[in-house]
C-alpha cells in the first residue's frame, strides 16, 4: 500500500526549529525526486524545495533558503525537512511529495506535477 506519512509538525517559538519526517511505503524513495511544500488558506501551495533523483539537482526557494535543508535516508525510505530560525510566517501546513523527474535545474514542477502525496502536517510557528 502507497503511504506517505508526515510527522514532526508543531507549536514552535520564533526562532526555534522542527525537523518534518515524510515516511514512505509502497515504492522507493530513492527513484523519485522530493518536494516540500507548505499552504496556508486561502493561498496556493507553496514549493520550497525540489530535487531530482535522476541527476542529483536540487533547488530552495528563496523564501527558506539558508534557514531550511532537505535530507534523505534511503535506507529508511525517509525523507526530512529540518527547519531552522522559524519565523511566524513560517506557519503553514506542510506536505512532502514525490515525483519521478529527470532534472530540477530550470526550476521546480508546478505541484500539479508531483504524483503522491502526504496528508501534510502543521507548523505553528507563534511567542
């Protein structure tokens, strides 16, 4: 059974950090490129990371660039978000997703592309 399961979401003070975990079953991470996303209502989703198992690109977006990485344990079918100097507008609900692409180095794919996806977890980010 196909299962993208995310955890690790939360109440966090300004400044702090989470680390999101997207647990995958049901086909092998490591022949499909990642994507995080977050939405927060009445906004559309928001890419703020993409990678390309296939040739190894990967793109932030600027947004968390420098405070967000983006890891992988294949061995655990598992791939982590780790979010540093959270900030209020970092308030969200997160999704992992997953994709199998060539290359990301013209850019993240519109979220229309990914194919699986995780049921997205909430990050608070509040004093």
């Amino acid at each position: 059974q196909l299962q993208f399961v995310e955890s690790g979401g939360g109440l966090v003070q300004p400044g702090g950090s989470l680390r999101l975990s997207c647990a995958v079953s049901g086909l092998r991470l490591e022949h499909y490129g990642i994507g995080w996303f977050r939405q927060v209502p009445q906004k559309e989703r928001e890419v703020l990371f993409c990678d390309s198992a296939s040739d190894g690109s990967r793109v932030y977006a600027d947004s968390v660039k420098g405070r967000f990485t983006v890891s992988r344990d294949n061995d655990k079918n598992t791939a982590y978000l780790q979010m540093n100097s959270l900030e209020p507008e970092d308030t969200a609900v997160y999704y992992c997703a997953a994709v199998q692409i060539f290359t990301v180095l013209g850019g993240c794919p519109h979220p229309s592309a990914y194919n699986y996806w995780g049921q997205g977890t909430q990050v608070t980010v509040s004093a």
